[in-house]
C-alpha cells in the first residue's frame, strides 16, 4: 500500500474532526461557510449540531477510506463519495430549513 494517499485521508481527517469539534462543542459558527449572524433566524445549537455530525461522520469515511480501498477496491472509494456528496445534499436542505424557521 502507497503511505501518501494514507498520510492525505489522515490529515484531512484530523482536520475535518477538528472542525468538527470547534463547531459541534465549542459552538465557533463563523466556521460555517455564508453563515451570517444577523441574517439567520433559526436555532444555532440544531446548526452546530447538523454541521458537526456531518463533519465528524465525513472525518470518518474519509479516516477509513485507503483501507476499505485495500480491503474492497476502487469501488469502496465511489460509495464513500456518494456517501459524502448525499451528506451535502442532506445537510444543504437541513440548513435551509432550519434558516427559515422562526425560533
């Protein structure tokens, strides 16, 4: 097994748990891509949480992704990008709704 693409998903995935926790734990929203603080009417702790989850559960694929290309093949590597991209997809709605709603 080549240790680079290993030494990427391990530094990407300690960023991503990073992120991960300045968001979910410490509550740094500004972390947040186009998040505004004055524009955003929803609940900031269900954001912090959403965004969270999805960081720490995307750290994670990615964390075991050169050794599920190992084990299984190129393949484990396209259902771990569908399963980030649906994420998005999820979380992007998720975000919207709880934007719009009236707290």
């Amino acid at each position: 097994m080549n240790i680079g693409p290993v030494i990427a998903c391990l530094f990407t995935s300690a960023l991503l748990f990073l992120f991960s926790y300045l968001i979910w734990k410490k509550r740094e929203l500004t972390l947040i891509a186009g998040f505004n603080e004055n524009t955003f009417r929803g609940d900031k702790n269900k954001l912090a949480n959403a965004v969270g989850l999805f960081l720490m559960t995307s750290g994670v694929l990615i964390l075991i992704l050169p050794l599920s290309i190992g084990i299984v093949g190129l393949i484990a590597g396209q259902v771990i990008s569908i399963l980030i991209i649906l994420g998005i997809v999820i979380l992007v709605f998720y975000v919207n709704r709880l934007s719009k709603s009236v707290t």
